[in-house]
C-alpha cells in the first residue's frame, strides 16, 4: 500500500488528533515552481515529496477557504529546492487585485529571525561582539538596576533574557512613541531576574541592536539588512520599515476579524505600527523573499549565512515554558527554547527552528527543520486560526509522512478528546 492510500486510511486520526478538519476541493491544489536561486543539489527532489506536498496544499487551501481569509502565502523548501511557492486571495478585501509571490507583507515578529542572522554576521566579522556589555557601546543605557545595565549584553537581549519583566514598554510603542523616546525611560523599566536567568519575550530591548549597529558601523538598519542580507541573497522585494513596504504597489492591506461567528474581516488603515522596533518586527517581504530566505537558513547559502552563524542562531540560550503548546502541536514537541532571534523547538529528539509574528492586520509563520531539510512559511493579511495550525500541522503530517504506519498510543488517546 503506497503513502496515497495509507494516508486516506489513516489521516482522520492525525486531524482528529490536532483538532482540524480537511475537506477535498477540486482544485485546490496548485504548485507553482517560482525560480528563486541556482540550487546547489543537482538532483531533483521535488519528487520525494511530491505526495505531502500535495495533501498539504490540499490543507492549507482548505483552511484559508472556509476561514473566508482576505488574502496570503505559502511556500516549501525540500533539499534547498522550492517544491511549493503559492499564493492566494487578493491584497485588498473588495477588489480583484490577486496577490502574488512577489506581494509584501509584514513579517511582524519573524522579522526578529533577520536580526539574529544580522547579529550574528556582524560578530562573526568582528564589527560587534555579542557578549560584551551593551553599555559598552551605549554609555547612555541607564537601567533600574545596576548590575543588569552593566551586565546585559546582546546575546542576551536577542535570546530574552536581559532580566526586564515580557513586553516591556510595548504600550509605548502601540501610542507611536520613537524609539529614542522609549530608550530614554529605559531606567524605569521594571527588572526581576538577572541578565541571563529567564526568558522574558521582548521588542524594546530586542530593538537595542539596531542602535547599536548604527553606532559601530555608521549605517542605518534598513541599509545593513539590505546589503548584508537582502541583496547578496536575491531578496528582492525586502526591506525594513513603512517606506520600504509601501514603495510598491505591490503589498498586502491589512484587516481586522469583525466576527469569529461570521468569519467577517474589514480592511484597516496602513499604518507604523512597531515599525519604531525595526529589529523586532521591521522587516518587510514578499513569499517569493522567504522561499529564499528559508534556503538560506538550512544552509544553502554559506557565503552569506555561514554555518557559524547558523550554529549561533540555532543554539538554545534559554528555555521556555511549554504551557499553551501541546495543543496544537502534540507530544512529541519535548522542549522549547530560544536562540538569537529564533524559538528553538526539540521535537522527537530533533531541532526545529520556529518563530511567528503578528502586528494587526498581519500574520507570518516560519519553521526550518534542518535534520530533515524541510522548511515551511506563510503569509496572512487577514490573521485568523489558520497561522495557529499552519506550522504544527505540517510538522505532523510530515512526520507521518515519514512513519505512516507509527501511530502512538499518545495519539490515539488524544484523537477522541
């Protein structure tokens, strides 16, 4: 019996098991092989897959469908090979203006996984050190505590652990403050641990690194992704910040859900919002962009992402709580922590690199699985329920995919919850 039929067997209990459920559309299926960059593998892959890559489409399809989604993205990379680049819906709810796989949205807090590729690139060459004290390069940091404003360093403020309570002084960043007006009231920001000791996810003291760049390197942040990132890669549509985003015509709106009931959605008005946080959540990019993106971080481009600074992003500084996770993504999700810029999952024993973003009217998702040289991301202008199962979905079904006929007794229970 091939994957074919043992997956029409066999499929319902890994949906029932996340809580999903697949309809088939005649149709839905479509794989455009967008050219991104010359492949180093010479074989081609493609056809290894071809078989997940179609019930996952099927899903994907299915999902945006009946969410009534505005419009997004989706791509998969096999073996540095982009065996899916596809995009659906329109930019603009009312209109007929289709996106396409060179269509910008904003990567939110994906964006933050650029940073630490950035940071890491710029250690590796010596123009900053990431464990050296940030206040040695911002005399002016003042924090409410001494040792950690002597003590925190970027590698700490990239992995969330520069001791600051989660998501300090984002209200000032939601009320459109700059970010030089939030660097100044740094010295009131609430500290519990210190540098090092717990995660504590953050976008202000993320953002310290841009500040810190443009003093050792005397280049703005848009312009240091773009030449040390963007342009060697071929990422054509990315860019950092609203100007970047709206140079094109060629970008997603924004809207808002009205009712989970209906599935009713309303455009919003472009706006900066976290734009100030450039690291954090800047960066701009179209599908086309993270099919590039995604070869890159499984290595397939070492003369811009070398395999130090994929060991650096890559290696868990901390650990996060596991509360709120094994819903949707299972039991074999063992462990989670946090990298520079990248939430650094173990599951079944296997790293798999993960982050998502949100900023209103945006959704991105984004997950590399280097032991298996798969990776996955997504792209929504009309966030919804499907960026929650998107990612644990294809994990999965991968794994499935995999070991078709392994079905553990974990699962089974769960299937009937």
């Amino acid at each position: 019996m091939n994957f074919k039929h043992i997956v029409t067997l066999s499929l319902i209990l890994l949906v029932g098991y996340l809580g999903y459920t697949i309809q088939t559309q005649k149709g839905a299926y479509v794989v455009n092989f967008e050219p991104i960059t010359p492949t180093q593998n010479p074989v081609d892959s493609r056809t290894e897959i071809v078989d997940f890559v179609k019930i996952y489409s099927d899903f994907f399809q299915n999902q945006f469908d009946s969410l009534h989604s505005v419009g997004g993205a989706m791509t998969i990379v096999y073996k540095g090979q982009v065996v899916c680049c596809k995009p659906y819906g329109v930019k603009k709810q009312g209109t007929h203006d289709s996106v396409n796989v060179h269509t910008r949205f904003r990567l939110a807090s994906v964006s933050k996984g650029f940073a630490g590729v950035l940071a890491s690139k710029m250690a590796e060459r010596e123009a900053i050190d990431l464990d050296e004290p940030i206040i040695t390069y911002l005399p002016s940091l003042h924090l409410s505590k001494t040792y950690n404003e002597e003590n925190v360093t970027l590698r700490h403020v990239l992995s969330h652990t520069s001791g600051l309570l989660g998501y300090s002084f984002d209200s000032y960043v939601e009320s459109g403050l700059s970010f030089h007006q939030i660097y100044q009231k740094l010295h009131v920001a609430k500290i519990d641990a210190l540098p090092g000791q717990h995660y504590a996810y953050q976008n202000v003291m993320f953002s310290l690194l841009d500040t810190v760049l443009q003093l050792r390197t005397g280049m703005t942040y848009a312009n240091l992704m773009k030449e040390n990132l963007f342009l060697p890669l071929g990422m054509k549509d990315a860019s950092v910040g609203f100007n970047g985003f709206v140079a094109s015509k060629n970008f997603a709106y924004p809207h808002k859900m009205l009712s989970a009931k209906t599935l009713t959605y309303k455009v919003c008005d472009l706006n900066e919002r976290y734009y100030a946080t450039a690291p954090a959540a800047g960066v701009n990019a179209s599908i086309s962009d993270l099919s590039i993106w995604l070869r890159a971080i499984m290595g397939y481009a070492p003369q811009v992402v070398s395999p130090n600074v994929l060991n650096e992003i890559g290696t868990s500084y901390v650990s996060i709580p596991m509360k709120g996770t094994a819903s949707y993504w299972g039991p074999k999700l063992e462990d989670k922590g946090y990298g520079l810029g990248w939430r650094v999952f173990t599951y079944n024993g296997e790293k798999i690199l993960y982050h998502g973003g949100y900023v209103q009217g945006y959704r991105s998702e984004i997950i590399v699985w280097p032991e298996k040289e798969i990776a996955m991301a997504m792209l929504l202008n009309s966030p919804n329920l499907l960026a929650k199962k998107a990612v644990p979905f294809f994990v999965n079904l991968y794994s499935f995919y995999l070991n078709p006929s392994v079905v553990s007794l974990e699962t089974k229970e769960e299937s009937t919850n």
